[in-house]
C-alpha cells in the first residue's frame, strides 16, 4: 500500500534592511540566498562567493606542535613508521595522504587498514602486537583512535608511541596518547569544527611542510584526496570544508592522480567535469564497497598508485564490488519486505485449490470461484456477518472450534478492520466503506 508523502515548505524569512545594505553589491537573489546562509556582513559574503583555500594556522589544532615535532624526530632516527587508518573513503584518503607526505620526507613509513570483519573498526590489540614485533616505533592514527584508550595503554606497554588524528567525537577522558589531534576537544582553539579525518590529516601535512619545507612539495598537491574523503564522509560543506572541497574538485579535474582518473573511467565519470555530486554517487561508493565486502587496502592501493596497468585492473575490481554490494542490499530489502509483509498479517490455512486475497490488514481465502460464483459468494456472506460464517466454515480456526464465539476479537489479528460486523466484508482491492478504519 503506497505511502503518501506530505510536503511541507519552509519559507525562509525575508531579508531585514538592514542587511540589504550591507549586501548592496549583490543581485536581490544572491542577497536573499546569503542571508538564508546565515550571511549577513560584506566581508563574510565575500568570503564566501571567493572560496578561497583556507589560511587557518594548523598549529592552532591541540596537540599539532607535539605531533609534528615527533614525527619529524621519527623521520630523522629513520624509525619504522606506521599511519593507522580506517577501511571507509575517509580512512582511506587520509592514509593515502599522510604516507605519501611522510614518505616525501623520507621517513620510513607503511600503511595499516584493518579488516572490517576480522577486526572491526579502530585500534586493535592484535594488530598493535603485530606492529611491534615487525619493528614498529610510532603509530599514527587517522580518522579513528579517540575512543581506544585501552589499546593505547596497550601500544605503550609496548614501548610503542601513539598519535591520534580523529574528527569524531572524543568521550570525557582522552586517551593518553603522545598527542591526540582533534578539534572536537573540549580545549579546542581552531575556528572550524566540522572537518573530515581527512582534513586534519591535510592539517598535520601542511604543519610538517611548513616545518620543513621540500622542493616541489605543497600540500595543496593532495587536496584532490581532500575533496574525495570530505564529500564521502558527508561531513557539512560549510566553512573551511566548502574551501577545501572547492578547490580539490578543481585539481581533481585536472588529472594528476592516476587512480582517479581508472577509477573516473570505470564509473563512466568525466574527470574534467566532476561534481560532489559524482564523488557523492559514483565514486566514493564504489572505494567503500572494497571495505566492506573484503579489504579496503585495493582502495588505498588504487589512490596511491601511478601504474596504468594496475590502476586499470583495481578500478575495474572496485566495479565489480560495488555491483556485488548492490545485488546484495536489493536481495536485503526484498528480504527485509517480505518479513514486513509476513509479520503485519496473519496467514491462515490455505485448502488446496483455494485462492488467497490479501488486504493491508487481513487475509483471507475462499475457493477459486468463477466470477458469478463469486459475486453469488459475497452476495451470501453479507446476510450476516461475514466473520462468523467464513470461519467457522474453515477448519483450524478458533471460531469453527468453539460454538460459542461471537466475536471476532479473540482470534482477529490487532487493526483489523471491524466493518464486517456491519455487515459490510472487505472486498479484494477495495478500501474500507465505513470509514471506520484504516484498511
């Protein structure tokens, strides 16, 4: 039974004049579509309509200059480096990201992504020991860790230091990590509080190139990661975010990044007109569907490859995995369907070569009648009430076992509708005439 949707408009309230004046410089539409913005001030609309890349000093973060100063130590001694990551597309972006710069560095640097279904998200004990026995010194966590305050304790016991890079929210106690990046903290300095893992991942990049600087090297050169994991972890595209995305989409565009570009080909997206909207329904899902039917480490390798050859064959992989996962969630909402059906009516005993009508809140079954039969049937019932004639005539039911029922109550499943005691029986594909219920 097809569900009415009722719109409901929210109209936005006119602009005051006072704001009118301070927007003087904009076409009456923009003005009202800033202010509905929350914009009211030249100098923010400004802001706004440029979208310039944001300027905001990442040591402003807390925490940034503790981190940055041991990874660089980390880099100097040439210890064994780990970036901990997560299996979505923000996980993945920020992974890519923050080895591909440690490694512009020189430092000696591998990536971890855990199994989704071995592991399960976060930090975890096992792949901490793991990291250890192969050497391991520092473990950089991006887009995960706030929340993991025993493994950290575990990574120390270790003799392991731990950075935390998470935007998700932190509980009471922070973990008592070697630095622990976060702008959800309680003491947070940093003007904007919606970036994505992988923008403090773009953070902590910017902070150690501006610490030491290498030929070439800007960490706007990533900002097409950016632009990918923000818009994929559907964070607010507001703020800081707007810019980063913005400015992402344009170097996406360009086609720097080869995995992008067989990922972009396999998808059937134009790379040079991509949109948030492409990275939304086109892209990001199918770098998701890795993590989520197998390992999101095909992912990670796609991003951070330059090969044709193998970007081709893990583009066209990712494909395949996002239709899997496709055919898997429609065979789970027709499951899901069936067993809505199932539970909101209650199935009686079917005779051989009777047929069944179902109705949104009851069903029934009389012989397969032709259409005068039919007619001459209901004509029948209607004499009296129809619940007391059809089921005492059917066997297994409560009213054909007990002479004395007289109500349909007893038996009836909850929100039947009552109307055939009115001597009016609900018909196959009709409503109920009494209005009396919502059959």
């Amino acid at each position: 039974m097809p569900v009415s949707m009722k719109k409901k408009w929210v109209i936005a309230p006119p602009i005051p004049e006072q704001v009118i004046q301070e927007l003087r410089d904009y076409p009456p539409l923009l003005r009202q579509l800033l202010y509905n913005r929350g914009i009211t001030d030249a100098a923010s609309a400004r802001d706004f309509m440029d979208a310039a890349p944001s300027r905001y000093d990442p040591f402003l973060l807390c925490d940034m200059e503790v981190a940055v100063e041991r990874l660089l130590q980390a880099v100097d001694r040439q210890e064994k480096i780990a970036v901990y990551g997560d299996y979505d597309v923000d996980g993945v972006t920020s992974t890519v990201l923050l080895v591909q710069v440690l490694r512009r560095l020189g430092a000696n640097v591998r990536e971890y992504i855990p199994n989704r279904f071995d592991e399960g998200y976060g930090l975890n004990r096992e792949a901490i020991s793991h990291l250890a026995e192969m050497g391991v010194r520092l473990v950089v966590t991006v887009d995960c860790g706030i929340r993991s305050p025993e493994e950290v304790e575990h990574a120390h016991s270790l003799g392991v230091d731990v950075i935390i890079s998470d935007h998700h929210h932190p509980q009471e106690t922070l973990p008592a990590a070697l630095a622990v990046v976060c702008h959800r903290r309680p003491d947070n300095t940093y003007p904007d509080t919606n970036l994505a893992g992988v923008g403090l991942a773009y953070k902590i990049a910017q902070a150690l190139l501006s610490r030491r600087p290498v030929p070439g090297v800007e960490a706007e050169d990533w900002l097409d990661l950016v632009a990918l994991g923000t818009v994929a972890d559907l964070v607010p595209l507001t703020g800081e975010n707007r810019k980063l995305v913005r400015a992402g989409l344009n170097r996406m565009r360009l086609g720097y990044r080869q995995g992008l570009v067989s990922l972009a080909q396999a998808a059937g997206v134009s790379l040079p007109r991509v949109t948030a909207n492409e990275i939304a329904y086109y892209l990001g899902p199918r770098l998701n569907a890795a993590g989520r039917l197998e390992s999101a480490l095909a992912a990670f390798e796609l991003l951070n490859s330059d090969d044709v050859f193998q970007t081709g064959m893990l583009a066209q992989r990712l494909d395949d995995q996002n239709r899997e996962r496709q055919k898997l969630t429609l065979q789970t909402q027709v499951q899901a369907e069936a067993c809505r059906r199932r539970f909101r009516r209650k199935r009686w005993p079917v005779k051989p070569g009777w047929r069944t009508y179902c109705s949104p809140s009851i069903r029934i079954s009389i012989p397969a009648l032709s259409g005068w039969q039919r007619r001459s049937w209901w004509k029948h019932i209607t004499a009296r009430p129809w619940w007391a004639r059809w089921a005492r005539s059917s066997p297994g039911h409560p009213a054909a076992a007990s002479p004395s029922f007289t109500s349909p109550k007893r038996w009836m499943p909850a929100g039947t509708c009552w109307c055939g005691t009115a001597g009016m029986p609900w018909r196959p594909g009709s409503r109920c005439a009494m209005k009396t219920c919502r059959s």
